[in-house]
C-alpha cells in the first residue's frame, strides 16, 4: 500500500467483494495487536462487513451512508462488479466545487442587480 501509495484496498474473490482493507485497519489490527506484517494475511485483519453505493446513489445518498457507518471509503458496486471507490475526501471536493460556484453566481448576480439600479 505504501508502496503504490494506495490508503484503501477492495479484497475480491471470483470478482466479488470480500473484504476491504484501509491504512487505519493496518495500523489497529497489525501494527499495535503487535502482529508481524510480514506473515499477517489480508483475510485476517480485513473488514468483511462492507458498505457499498451503486451508480445510482446521489452525492447526499453517499454521504449519508459514510457518516452512518463512520467509514471514509465507499465501494461503488455495479452489477455486482466494483467499478470504483469513493472517498470522503472525493465528497468534500465536491461540495467545495459547488459551493464555489453557487458563490461566483451569487456575485455576479448581485453586480448584475448593482450595476442595472445605477
């Protein structure tokens, strides 16, 4: 993980998820259990309870789910294939996006309304 500088990982078996496996499990589940990482086998320190989003999942669907479940990574499954992963950090670039561009309208506007009474 360090090495491809990847911080979250989609175990699959036959093409389906099995697991995941984040930096934060690294570091709880081998690094302070004392483990050896060296011989510690991903199915042993993986989460298997895993949260998906599909396709058709809004942005606030995606959010919602990460919050409730208090994850930072979301699977996006099709048609029972993962075609990509979500994070919190992609969610908040988002929104800073959006936001940045409702606050350029709003200005432009409101020079629109200033320059049109003068």
């Amino acid at each position: 993980m360090a090495e491809k500088n990847i911080g979250f990982l989609v175990v699959l078996e036959n093409g389906k998820i099995v697991g995941v496996l984040s930096e934060r499990d690294c570091i709880r589940r081998v690094v302070l259990a004392r483990k050896y990482p060296e011989v510690t086998l991903v199915m042993d320190v993986m989460v298997r309870d895993v949260v998906t989003t599909n396709l058709e999942s809004t942005f606030a669907d995606c959010l919602r789910l990460m919050h409730t479940h208090g994850i930072r990574h979301l699977p996006v499954v099709d048609n029972e294939k993962t075609v990509g992963v979500i994070s919190v950090r992609d969610l908040l670039r988002e929104a800073v996006e959006h936001h940045t561009k409702v606050i350029s309208e709003l200005e432009r506007e409101r020079m629109t309304m200033l320059t049109s009474t003068a």
